[in-house]
C-alpha cells in the first residue's frame, strides 16, 4: 500500500522525466498551477509588496543596455541556429509535437537502431496524426518501405541537436572548442555528462573522469594565448580551467531525509578532486541540483572549504537557485559563512534561476507540501535581483565572493552589469554566464560590449547527453523561456522591464 | 460537507526541523513503554495483560502489554456491536460523516507521537511510518465523503405510475482483521469502511501491533462514534477465528497471509446456528508482484524503482516487488548495476533516518528469508546479498537484502511470496515472454512496466491479470483515491480499498417500488 512515493534520490539528469510527465499531461499541469496560486495568494501578495523596486535611474541604463545586447547578439546570429530555433520555436507551438519530440530524443539512445527508434517515433505520433508534418512522419515511421529511413533521419536529427548542446564526447575531444571560445574572449565550465549514478563504482568513475578533466585541460589551457579579462579581477588572478561537478554523480548515497550519508561518502571523492583542482590552478564548481539535495551539497561543500588544507585553494565555488523563496536566505548562511572563513581565493557563488523548476512543483503537489519554489516566474526574476544586488554589494563593500550571474534573460543580466557599474565595479569583477547551444550569440555580445563571460560546456557521449539535452530543449522551447520570445521593438521593451 | 478529497500532505522529511519534531517524538513515546492495552467492549475496558508486542530491532524492548480477547469478549463484543449499529446505521451518513472526520482530526493532532509508535512496534522506518498515519486519516475522510455520495443511491429507471427508489442498508457487525505491516492504515480503513456505512465493528488487530490499533479505536471513542460500535479485540488466530465462527458477524473484512484468507473464506462460508444471513468476506491477501523491464526502459529510473519496491520496509508489503522480470538486452547491464546498487543499501534500525531496510517483523520472518536464499543457492541460482558484516549488532531481526539472479523458473523461490527483501532477476527473450511467465501464477495483486513505448505500455496494460499496475515507476505506494488498492486471483476478493465501490461490500442494496397509482390516476 502506501509509502511515501518513490523517493530515491532525484540524479542531476533525470527531473526532466516530471517535466515529460506535465507535458504529457497538461491539463493536470494548468490544474496544478491553479492550485498553488490560490493556496499562495496570501504569500504572494506579502512578496509582491515587500520587493524593492530598483531604482529608476538605473532602469533606463538597463533599457537602454539590453537594447544594444539584444542588437548585437541578433547580429552575430548564425544562421543555421536561427533556423534551428525557428524550428523549435514551430514545435513548440504544439503541446502534442512537442511531447513526441521529448519523448523521442529521450528514448533514442536506447533504441537498437533505426528500425525500432522509428516503431517508437510512430507510437509517439499516434495521437496527432491529423496534422501535416506530424502525419507524414508518421505514415513514414510505419511504412515498410520508408520505416529505416525515417528512423534514420530521425537518429540524424537527435544527433545533430545533441552537437549542438554538448561540445564533445570526451575533454580531448572537446578542446579545440574550448580553446576557440576562449580566443573569442569566453571563458568556460567543463561539465561532464553522464547517467545517474546508482552504485558506488559508477561514483569512482565519475570521480575519474573528473579527475582526468582537470589534469587534461589544465595541460591544454597552459598553452591558450593571454586574455587578460579573462583571467584576473580584483581579487586575483581567475583559473582558465574550470570544471563543474555534481554530488549526484559522485555518490549513489543521496538520501534526502539523511543528508549525512550522501555527505561523507561524497566528501571522500570531492576532497582529492579539490586537491587537484588546487595542484593543477583550477577552478572547481559545485552545481546544485534538486532541493531534495541541497542542505547535503551546501554543507558538503562549505565543510570541506574549511579544512586547513584547502584555506589557499583552491577556487571553488557553489550555486544559489533565485527560484527557491529561500534563496536570500541562503545566501546570508553562505556570507556568514565567508565571513567566519577567511580564504584564499573566496568562495564563487554562480546565481541562477534554476533547472527543476518542473521536478520541484511536481513533487510538491504529489506530496501535499508548498513548492519551495516561486510559482510565478516573475517571482523568480524579481528574488534574482534581489539576490544580484546583494552579491554585489557583498562583492563590492567587502570582497566576500565572487558574483557569477548565469542567466539568458537580457533583463536580468543587464540589470546586474548597470548595478555592478553603479556600485564602481569593473568589467572584470562581474562573471556572466550561458549555456552552450542556448546563450552563444548573448556570450559573443557580452564579449563586444567588453564583458566577461563564460561559457558552460557539457561534455559527453549522445547516451550521457540526453538528458541535459532534453532539459535544454524544454528551456529554449518553454512559454516562459525568454528565448522563445526573441522580438523587438515594443516587445523587447517590455521584456526588459522590472519584473 | 463536501464530498472533495485530498490526501493528508507528508511530513517534509528532507528539512532537518521536521526530523528532529520526530526524533523528540520517538523519546517522548519512549518514556511511556509499555504501553497497556485493554480488550474494550461497549466502553468498558479490561486489562489482564497476557501477550506483549516488541521492538522488533531490539526485542527486549516491550511496546505493548495487551490483554488478549476471550471467547466471552468476543460474543459481548459482537452483541453490543450489534444493537449500537442499530441506532449508529439509523443516522445520516453526513453525521457519521462527521464523527469520523473528528477522529481523523484526532489522529492528526497525534501524528508525530503515532509516526513514533508504528517506528516502535513494527520497525517502520520514519518515511513509511508517517505515511501510515496519513494513510489512516486520508481513510477516515475518504470513507466518510464516500458514504455520503453512497446515501443518495442511484438513479433507476422510473415509469408512470411507479416509484422506484435504492438505498443502502448496513448490513450489521463488521470483523476486522488487521495486518501488522500497516498497523494504523489497514485497520483503520477497513474499520472506517465499516463505520461509515452505519455498522458496527469489532476490530482485531494483529497480535504484532496491538498499540497502534488501541490509538485508532481511542479516537474513534473520543470522536463520538458509540462505544458500542467499535470494540477492540486483541489477541491471535483464536480470537480472529472466533470472529469469523460467530453467527452475529455479517461481514469479514480481512487483510493478511493466502493461507490465513482461504480458511476464513472457508469458515465463513459455513452457517452456523443461530446465523440466519450469508457472510460476506473481503480479502486482501499476499501477492508475488513482477516487474517488467523492457529493452527500452531508462535504467537510471528502473534501478531505484526496484530498490525501492523490493527492499523498501524490508519488503514487507503486500505491493512489494518479488521478481523483476529483464529483457535479455539489457538483463546483463541492469544486473550489475544493482548487483552494486544493493551494496549502498543501509540495512539498520527504523528509527535512523539513514536506514534503508529495516529489521524484520519477527525472527520466523528472517529464518524464512533466510531459507529462501539458501534453497535458490543450492538450486544453482546466484545469490548476491549486501554484506553480513554490515549487518548491525544486537538482537533485532535484521537480514541483508538479496538478489537472487538466474533461478529456475519453477523454482519456489519464484513462486512464494516471501514477504521480506529478496528479489529475483529473471531474464527474457521479450515482453511476450514476461507476460507468459505471469500468466502462470496465482498471485495478481501489483505489477510494474518500465517501457517507453506508448504501444507497449497500453498492450502490456490490456494483458497483465493484477489488479494494480504501475507504469515507470515502482509498484509500492498506492495513495487513498488517487490508486485505489487491490488485488485479483488468489491475491484477493477483487475490492478497491481507497476507491469509490469499496464500501459497496459493507451494505445491502434494498429497492422499494411504490404503486402511485390511485384510481387510475398517477399521484
């Protein structure tokens, strides 16, 4: 009979399967948000009153400076993105198409070829067989006749999508990339992709492999040519390598009900990756995934930087979700915590939005809990920059920890350039950061105006890359997505306006 | 009141405030053992204790000191049951209604401190003991709207000149029998079951848990149900049996071993003297639930899915999962990756929020696993279990998990339900094969299906003989009204417990047809 759900732990790969669950069935999704806004009227309403507005003065200068991103990086558009975001863009219009995109290039790796990945394409087509493109698909995915080659086109298809996101199958692969962006004036976070991690050796070989990274594009990054930007801010010099982990890959232990088991059996394999991040002058950066884990990631995290050995290194850094309503929060634990633990070179904290938004409402709802997060996406931009300035501001009074503002929405990261300017910040002490695939016209823009910027690069093979690829996919193909809603004029106006 | 049900929300396990509400709980209960429990009939109580429910992860622990049920207790039991249920089943559902969702509120404003004792006496680890209790309040409250929507009957068809109405009738004495493995929840729900359709009940809980039945029968009391129509009966097999004998009792609702639910079939089918109405039994019983893994099946979800249906609770659950049934092409990838996944498994006491499989009910429970593993391994199947050596110290009932891979397929250990964490892993040519293999057994209570093939997922559902299938995702956990609960075959007599017919099996349909007619005239 009952339990409570299932509730192993949430992989950094696998949300996305909720997601594919909402999108399979919308109108419970419609239902659901109803819900949350009715029983969240109240704390709402109290939000809503409480949030600062910026000051106007600033707002122009944020106008006037996501105008000119939004030029440039339209400029520098290439043109087989832009057809492929048309293309997604067309998908996304219909809930049904889209469902059947998801689940296809979810359950392509899976499939033992062509054959059986065009039987799935055409059961994920059943249901919409009325419409053009879809029927014609469709009809090919069962016809004898066309049944390998649709399957085929389709394999393609998954494929070519997949390049776009992940930079390479593996770090060797993936350097000459790597060291092009970084010619082009972007840094970058190496990501390693890779299925959940559900037994202890899946944990070592993850930890390898990141062990591996380090060493390889330490190697590699000595010989890039000299970008001062890049490389230095007002607290010293910024490690050309940067890799990202996650807790998740590294133990099969996260329980969310016992966050001590997952943290020393994490803390095993962390603590020799942070020696050779520090051995090798690279940058190491926590991710943070669903909340199910974060009281374990941040306290792993926090504790390990407070042993003696690593008070001079090496760069580390952590994420904070602006999306969670506690997200303030956690940011006054982890400056007090700055604050207690004086090291060099100070804690990097990356500010994001965050990716389980789907993942967290779900398991909310399923279990009779508010959702820890904004149920209203203004919400979270607002709690982001709030969060921004008090980074800056953080930053800028008392160099407690790096600011990392991750985000595709020009508002907000133009609200953060304008405020970092107004607190008398340089270009070089503000970090802006995109996703590969998604934020690379916005990177060579944030790289004209002068800017830094770094790029997050998964790396990994087509089976290991689908799942970020589908998360990706939602996000560029999502209603709330500010890419989806690449315009001008008026409209940019009023994307660029205060949340 | 409304007829609009939600589920009692979880506790929010992964926020270190709720845990340490619950930790102070487990103390405070602590300082209260033993706990005494009466037999009570129409009221009164009677306390001469003779069997006591342990702590099964330290048996010396004494939880409960119950005074087992005589035959006297249970004829007055049934006696008072029957004439309160006169005056009780003679009220609106809609007050009946409202006594139980008094006694929910009751269960509520306790649910710490009962999350605490179902951890005591029956080793629940704290996730799975809280969702008990929210089980056993989501059944007051279901039970109770559902009654109400049962009180207005169905529509017949009417024609000029006659009125044809359907009520509901309760139809007496109810006998529960309750399990351990849900000490709160499946008492609770069938006792609810019965109350709310206006009979009276006799409830005898499972000599393992006693404690937590007094808790339910203490709120019901103090939520107004008459004390004539609930008693409660501690005790063993005797007192159940005598139940089941008694020519007062009217229905039997049961839920527990094959064995046990076959020879109360049986009893019951018998009319005694004195009895002049056929009983009605609703049984729940074992299950040996498969689940089914197909070639395209995301690995990364099916092996916590199994986890967790397997060794969750030790595997002490009806819906638990037995048998995982692979496809060969990814039988080899998916064995060793829970070969190693059964290592991270903590086996240890309920009460450490670390602990993923807990102490078994009773040390014949773990002499069974036990002989299950020894019996597949001498056959030639694979055992892997996680460490011994792991293994905490003490006297609890504490056994390390099993997998059990590449057992003969008519093996026992294929065949048996165990009731406790072992899993085999069989590997097959195709679904069709998977679905064969479950076309022979007797048992159809759970199933699961992990596929991503919409096509598959519909075919398999069309075919698979239980009565409960879970599709991506593992086959434990069925909500009150969102899965209504229940078996088919022998695993069970087909009823949906938290679904809208359940309490169709606690009353009798009466139709009366009036003749309107007056002269020639309709009126």
């Amino acid at each position: 009979m009952r339990s409570p759900a299932l509730r192993p732990a949430v992989s950094a790969e696998r949300h996305w399967t909720f997601a594919q669950s909402i999108l399979g069935i919308r109108p419970w999704s419609a239902n659901a948000r109803q819900t949350y806004d009715r029983a969240m009227g109240e704390l709402l309403t109290n939000a809503l009153a409480e949030a600062p507005a910026p000051a106007l003065e600033l707002d122009d200068e944020i106008v006037a400076l996501g105008r000119r991103l939004a030029r440039r990086s339209s400029l520098l558009r290439h043109a087989r993105r832009a057809a492929q975001d048309r293309g997604m863009a067309l998908v996304a219009r219909d809930p049904q198409v889209r469902a059947a995109l998801f689940r296809l290039v979810d359950v392509a790796p899976a499939c033992a070829g062509p054959a059986e990945l065009a039987e799935h394409l055409s059961a994920f087509l059943a249901g919409v067989e009325r419409r053009t493109v879809a029927a014609v698909a469709s009809r090919a995915a069962v016809a004898p006749g066309t049944r390998w080659a649709a399957g085929r086109a389709a394999t393609v298809a998954v494929r070519a999508m997949a390049g776009r996101f992940i930079v390479g199958e593996t770090p060797a692969a993936a350097t000459r990339t790597l060291r092009s962006l970084w010619e082009h004036g972007a840094a970058v976070s190496v990501d390693l992709l890779g299925e959940a991690t559900v037994t202890p050796a899946e944990g070592r070989a993850y930890a390898a492999r990141c062990d591996d990274a380090l060493v390889r594009l330490a190697a590699d990054a000595a010989r890039w040519p000299a970008r001062p930007l890049l490389e230095t801010d007002a607290a010293g010099p910024l490690p050309r390598v940067n890799l990202s982990v996650k807790v998740t890959a590294l133990t099969p232990l996260v329980r969310a009900e016992a966050p001590e088991r997952g943290r020393a059996d994490a803390a095993a394999l962390l603590r020799p990756l942070l020696r050779r991040a520090r051995d090798v002058g690279a940058h190491l950066h926590i991710d943070m995934e669903s909340l199910d884990s974060r009281e374990l990631i941040l306290e792993l995290v926090l504790e390990l930087l407070s042993e003696p050995e690593f008070a001079a290194g090496p760069s580390a850094g952590i994420v904070l979700q602006a999306y969670l309503r506690d997200a303030e929060e956690t940011l006054e634990h982890v400056l007090d915590w700055s604050r207690a633990t004086p090291r060099t070179p100070p804690l990097t904290v990356r500010l994001v939005k965050g990716a389980y938004w789907d993942h967290e409402t779900i398991e909310a709802a399923q279990h009779g809990w508010d959702p820890p997060v904004w149920t209203e996406k203004v919400e979270s931009d607002r709690c982001f920059e709030r969060v921004t300035r008090r980074l800056l501001d953080a930053w800028a009074d008392e160099r407690l920890v790096r600011p990392a503002i991750a985000s595709h929405n020009l508002r907000s990261i133009a609200h953060a350039i304008v405020y970092a300017r107004h607190r008398g910040l340089a270009p070089a002490d503000l970090e802006l950061q995109v996703l590969r695939g998604l934020g690379d016209d916005l990177q060579d823009a944030l790289a004209a105006e002068g800017l830094r910027g770094r790029t997050y690069c998964p790396v990994g093979d087509l089976v290991a890359g689908m799942a970020y690829l589908v998360r990706r996919l939602l996000e560029n193909t999502s209603n709330d997505s500010f890419l989806a809603s690449r315009v001008g004029g008026a409209e940019l106006d009023r994307l660029l306006s205060a949340p | 009141m409304t007829t609009t049900f939600r589920n009692e929300p979880l506790l929010e396990l992964r926020r270190a405030p709720e845990r340490e509400r619950l930790i102070a709980a487990l103390a405070a209960i602590d300082r209260t053992l033993p706990i005494a429990v009466p037999v009570i009939v129409d009221g009164e109580r009677r306390s001469e204790p003779s069997f006591a429910s342990v702590d099964p992860g330290e048996p010396r622990r004494v939880v409960a000191e119950a005074t087992a049920a005589s035959p006297a207790d249970v004829d007055a039991a049934v006696a008072a049951a029957g004439a309160a249920a006169r005056e009780w089943g003679a009220r609106s559902a809609a007050e009946r209604a409202a006594a139980l969702t008094r006694a929910a509120g009751h269960l509520r404003a306790r649910r710490h401190e009962l999350a605490a004792l179902a951890v005591r006496e029956c080793a629940k680890p704290w996730a799975e003991a809280d969702a008990d209790v929210c089980e056993a309040i989501d059944f007051l409250e279901y039970y109770a709207a559902e009654a109400i929507r049962l009180e207005a009957g169905p529509a017949l068809v009417q024609l000029p000149g006659e009125r044809n109405t359907l009520h509901y009738r309760p139809r007496g004495v109810v006998a529960v029998i309750a399990p351990w493995n849900f000490p709160l929840a499946i008492a609770t729900g069938m006792t609810a079951a019965g109350l709310a359709t206006g009979n009276g009940v006799c409830l005898k809980p499972a000599e393992q848990s006693p404690a937590c039945a007094l808790a339910l029968v203490e709120a019901l009391l103090a939520a107004g149900v008459p004390q004539g129509a609930i008693a409660l009966l501690p005790g063993e097999g005797d007192v159940g049996a005598a139940l089941v004998a008694h020519p007062g009792v009217h229905t039997i609702a049961f839920t527990g071993s094959g064995a046990v639910g076959l020879e109360i079939l049986r009893r019951a089918a018998e009319v005694v003297p004195g009895q002049r109405h056929l009983k009605r039994v609703i049984a729940e019983m074992g299950g040996k639930n498969c689940i089914v893994v197909d070639a395209d099946a995301d690995l990364d979800d099916v092996v916590p899915g199994l986890l967790h249906s397997a060794f969750g609770f030790a595997g002490q659950k009806c819906s638990a999962a037995s048998r995982a049934l692979v496809h060969e092409r990814v039988a080899e990838a998916l064995t060793e990756r829970l070969v190693g996944a059964l290592d991270t498994l903590l086996v240890g006491q309920a009460q450490d929020f670390a602990t993923d499989v807990p102490p078994l009910i009773e040390a014949s429970a773990r002499e069974r696993v036990e002989r299950y593993a020894a019996e597949a391994a001498a056959a030639g199947a694979v055992v892997h279990r996680t460490g011994a050596a792991l293994l905490p110290d003490g006297e609890g009932h504490f056994v390390a998990p099993a997998l059990v891979l590449h057992p003969s397929p008519d093996a026992d250990v294929v065949r048996d339900e165990i009731f406790g964490p072992l899993l085999t892993v069989e590997p097959v040519a195709d679904l069709e094969e998977a679905c064969a293999r479950i076309e022979t057994q007797a048992h159809a209570l759970t199933g699961g299906l992990f596929s991503r093939n919409p096509r598959t997922i519909e075919a398999f559902a069309r075919r698979t003989p239980v009565g409960n299938l879970y599709v991506n995702r593992g086959s434990t956990g069925a909500m009150v009204g969102r899965q209504p609960f229940g078996g088919n075959r022998l695993s069970g007599t087909g009823t949906k417990a938290g679904g809208p017919d359940y309490l169709l099996q606690f009353v009798e349909p009466v139709v009366v047809t009036e003749n309107t007619v007056r002269h020639g005239v309709a009126v």
